[in-house]
C-alpha cells in the first residue's frame, strides 16, 4: 500500500505521489509537535481525526466557492488533493489575542482583537519561522503583490466561514494559519488555501467555559489533547462509531 513514490515528509504529515498527474495523497501522521519539533509525541488517533475535521472544513470551503486543494478523503488517514506549488508562508488570521501576539505585543490572551489581524511567517524551521511584512513577502519573491492581495482575501473569507462555523457549535475561533499554493490549471494559476486546517493549525476554545480544544493542550502540557479534538469533531457532528481512533473512545463534555 505505502510502495507509492514519497514526495515529501513533514512533521504532522507526508505526501504520496497520486493516481493521476498534478495529484498527491496526503496522509496524516500522528506526530504531534510543538517549538519546531523541540517537544515530540506519537497521540494516536489524532491523524485521523485531523483528517476527517480537515476533510470537513475543505469540503465545505469548497462548496461555498473558496478555492483550496483539497478533492477527496480516501481513508482514515489520507486525503487526495491537487498539486500545489507551496507559497513558504504561513498565514495566520487572529480574533482574539493568543499565544505568540500576546508575548509579543504584552496583550493579555483572550483580549478580543480590535479587527482580524493577518499575519506572514516565513515557513523556515532553521530560523524557527520568523514574523515577516508585506514588504518582505514581496521584496524577496515569496509572493506577488497580485498574490498577497488574493491570500489576504482568501484568509479573511476562511476567518469569516470558520468563525461562523465554529460559533454554531459553541467554539470560539481565537486564531488559525492556513498555508496557499499556486494551483495552474493549463496556463492559468489560481491561489488556493492548501495544507490542513483542524487542531492542530487554530485555537479553538469552548464559548462557555474558554476551555482549550486544540494543539495548545499538547504544547501547554495540560492533557487531553485527544478527547479534546474528538470532542471538536463530534460538535461537528463527524464523528461517529465506525471512525473512532485507537485508544481512548470519545468522552462527553458537559
Ligand atoms: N500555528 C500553526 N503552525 C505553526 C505556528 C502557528 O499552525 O507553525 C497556528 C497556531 O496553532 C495558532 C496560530 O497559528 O492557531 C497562531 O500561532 P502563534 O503565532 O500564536 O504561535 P504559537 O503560540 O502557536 O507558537
């Protein structure tokens, strides 16, 4: 099954050469990792669950006409998506002030944002991934200003989906990073959102009681990493017995 020609391996996941040409098959791992792989566990279970709620969330972008590579969850742990040519930035879209911005700016986390801020990293694990400006992303050729402008776009119509999505099942969407690829199709290209989104890219806390339902459990130490997500997937209404992930079965909540 696994004799497919690997392309890539990262640290959540790996990319398989497709069926067809300008196909991959993305399969997630259940490595999780935090501080640029500093602090490494194996949570098993979690890579399907981050299939089967980035499954959700693509299909779902896909239907209201936001354009991403995704086409179709095959298995528990792969997906089958379009080829994409990496933009190296990560795109991270914050409501409320969490993690990073809080040290960086002295905001206290879960202060609600003036607006929705977009931020650029630079996908570099060497340099652990450093903040960059527009100016940056341009000047050096990451991106065109025509590309910046349609990932900028693209980020602000994922926040808006995904806050509305979430907020429907009592989770507030403080922050998340989606990645973009160039997607060519003949001789035109489009920006697409690429990557994953689940747990392990947003910060999803439950409206209630502002209880952490993401990767900040596993790099915070506090456990629960894995009852957590099934729980977000369960509010999603995803989850049912057949995909159910070795070790422990979903706990309720509330
Ligand atoms: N994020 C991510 N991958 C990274 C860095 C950040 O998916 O390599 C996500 C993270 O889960 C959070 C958002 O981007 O939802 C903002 O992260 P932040 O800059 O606060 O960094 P962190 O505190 O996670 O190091």
């Amino acid at each position: 099954m696994n004799r497919r020609r690997r392309i890539y391996e990262g640290k959540a996941k790996i990319l398989y050469e497709g069926p067809e040409p300008g196909t991959l098959i993305q399969h997630f791992k259940d490595d999780a990792t935090a501080f640029n792989n500093k602090k490494h566990e194996i949570v098993d279970g979690k890579g399907v669950l981050n299939n089967r709620i980035s499954e959700y969330v693509f299909n779902n972008l896909n239907a209201i006409g936001i354009p991403t590579h995704f086409i179709r969850r095959m298995n528990m742990r792969e997906q089958l998506i379009r080829e994409v040519e990496i933009i190296p930035l990560e795109v991270v879209v914050r409501n409320v002030a969490a993690g990073s911005i809080a040290k960086r700016l002295g905001i206290e986390e879960g202060t609600q944002l003036p607006r929705s801020i977009i931020e650029f990293y630079y996908k570099n694990d060497e340099l652990d991934d450093p903040i960059v400006a527009e100016e940056h992303v341009t000047a050096f050729g990451w991106a065109t200003p025509q590309e910046l402008d349609d990932i900028m776009a693209l980020a602000i119509r994922v926040n808006d989906f995904l806050s509305g999505l979430f907020l429907g099942v009592g989770i507030r969407l403080v922050d998340f990073k989606i990645e973009c690829g160039r997607l060519f199709e003949g001789d035109m290209m489009r920006i697409v959102v690429a990557d994953e989104i689940s747990p392990d890219s947003c910060r999803l806390w439950d409206i209630k009681t502002n209880e952490k339902m993401d990767k900040d459990r596993f790099r915070r130490e506090m456990g629960g990493m894995l009852e957590a997500y099934q729980e977000v997937a369960k509010r999603l209404g995803i989850l049912n017995e057949n995909d159910r992930p070795a070790g422990s079965g979903p706990t309720l909540v509330q």
